[in-house]
C-alpha cells in the first residue's frame, strides 16, 4: 500500500513538473498603484513604463512565480501608460503562447537601474503627517488651444494630479457652453488658502468633477 501511494505521489508531481506554465494576466481590478500619486512628469512616467515593459519582455519563464510577477509588471506599465504597445503586445504572445526573443542585456540592466533609482527616490520623498507630499501639492497641465488648427481657445484639454482630489477620470463639459476655465482655479487656489470668492470671470466656487 505504501508503495502504491508513493508511486501515486510520484506520477502527480511528474505531471506538475511537465504542465506547461499558461500567463494569466495581473487582477486590474485591484489598484496597483496609482498614477496622480507619482510626482513625476509625463516622460518620465512614460520611461517607466518602458522599463516595466523591458523587464517583463523575453522567453515565457518556466516558473509560474516569474510568470505572475512578469504579469504584474506589465499591469503596472499599461497601468501608467494605458495602451502601451509594447506591454500589450508582450501580453498578447504571452497568451497566445507565442515565443519572444530576450531584450538586450545593456536594455535590461538600464531598465532595471532606472526603476531601483525611482523606487530610492520615491520612497525618500518627505511625507506629512495626513499623507503623501503630493496630497498637499495640485499638478496643473494643458494647452492654451482647444484646436491648434483653428487657434481656438474653447475646449481646452486639461490634466491635474494631486492635491488630495479623486482622480482617475475624465470629466467631459458642455463643448458648446464651456466652463470658465477660472471656475478651476478658484477652488484650487481656495484649497491652497487664498480667502477668495471669486477670480477672473469665475462664475463658480466649484466645479464638476474636482471632488476630495
């Protein structure tokens, strides 16, 4: 009987050393991190995720630990850079079971310098007492053009990180009817302090979409 069971043992972890290991991508549902939290600039967030993508690029690894950490990492390069090509087409053979070819090593070791020096610096960032610095600082980033063709100032494309707001959305107004843009920079500069009730054409204190 002990022969028996020990045979049994043996032919299931034969089957488990001779399984081919499948790529399931990282559970996106659940918040790896979180871009507006970053105080980095949109090339440098865009060279992160390069990296990210380098990193988790070549032959499909015959653990199934670095296949799920090679998934995290792409998780976290689309996560920064929705869309990325690479990432997405690492993903793609990876479940379709296609093969790629290694990164070059020089590309490696750059990438994964980049990304210890990043995670140094990040984590050195002074923090406040309720939270990150980035909490207490609004990152602002447009165009002064709506449509660069025309010149027109109307439907101005706008960006803001930080400043303790829920992010992670895009908050579309009446293209027709456009918010005065100073309907922003009142609750933000309000946020920062300033006793005001209004500035430059606000019409406002508030606007849809900045919530905390």
């Amino acid at each position: 009987m002990t022969r028996l069971v020990f045979s049994a043992a043996l032919l299931i972890l034969a089957s488990f050393a001779n399984a081919a290991v499948r790529y399931v991508p990282a559970d996106d549902s659940i918040p790896l991190l979180r871009r507006d939290l970053i105080p980095m600039d949109v090339d440098a967030i865009r060279d992160l995720a390069d990296y990210l993508a380098i990193l988790a690029d070549g032959p499909m690894p015959k653990s199934a630990v670095k296949v799920r950490h090679r998934a995290q990492l792409l998780t976290l390069s689309q996560r920064l850079l929705p869309g990325h090509e690479r990432a997405r087409s690492i993903e793609t053979s990876y479940l379709k079971g296609g093969e790629r070819r290694p990164p070059e090593a020089f590309f490696v070791k750059s990438a994964r310098k980049t990304i210890i020096e990043t995670a140094d610096w990040l984590g050195q960032l002074p923090k406040e007492a309720d939270g990150h610095l980035l909490n207490h600082t609004s990152v602002l980033f447009g165009s002064n053009l709506g449509n660069a063709s025309s010149h027109s100032w109307r439907n101005l494309p706008i960006l803001l990180a930080g400043g303790g707001y829920k992010h992670g959305h895009h908050v579309a107004h009446d293209p027709d009817n456009n918010t005065p843009f100073a309907n922003l920079f009142l609750p933000l500069a309000q946020r920062m302090g300033l006793e005001i009730e209004k500035f430059g054409s606000s019409t406002k204190p508030t606007i849809r979409g900045l919530e905390s």
